[in-house]
C-alpha cells in the first residue's frame, strides 16, 4: 500500500487579496512555485491546469 504524500506549503502575501509561494514534496525535497490558488491546487493535484475560458463564449467557435 502506498503512503500518502507528504507536502510542506509556503504561502507568501505579497500583495492584498494575491498568493503565492512553493509547494515541496519532503521525500524527495522538489519545489514548486505557484502563483494562484489555481495553481496551488494543480500542484497538489498533480492534474494540468484548468483552460482559461474565453470572454466572449462565441470566440471558442470562430478559431
């Protein structure tokens, strides 16, 4: 059975109402840096990021 992952979480405030920091997996010491709470969950996850989604829904269908 495998053991769940263990992660360490920095969070840093830089700015009022923004995120961001590195997320580190302690048993092998990897970083990742994220930006948003989206790409924090992505990291955690491990799934890609969602596709941003168009402004104007209609533009999806003009490319």
């Amino acid at each position: 059975m495998d053991l769940p992952e263990s992660y360490v979480v920095r969070v840093y405030r830089r700015e009022p109402n923004a995120v961001e920091g590195v997320v580190v997996t302690v048993e092998t010491g990897e970083a990742a840096p994220f930006h948003t709470s989206i790409e924090l969950w992505s990291v955690l996850c491990r799934y890609p990021l969602p596709r941003p989604l168009p402004i104007n829904p209609m533009e999806e269908n003009e490319t």
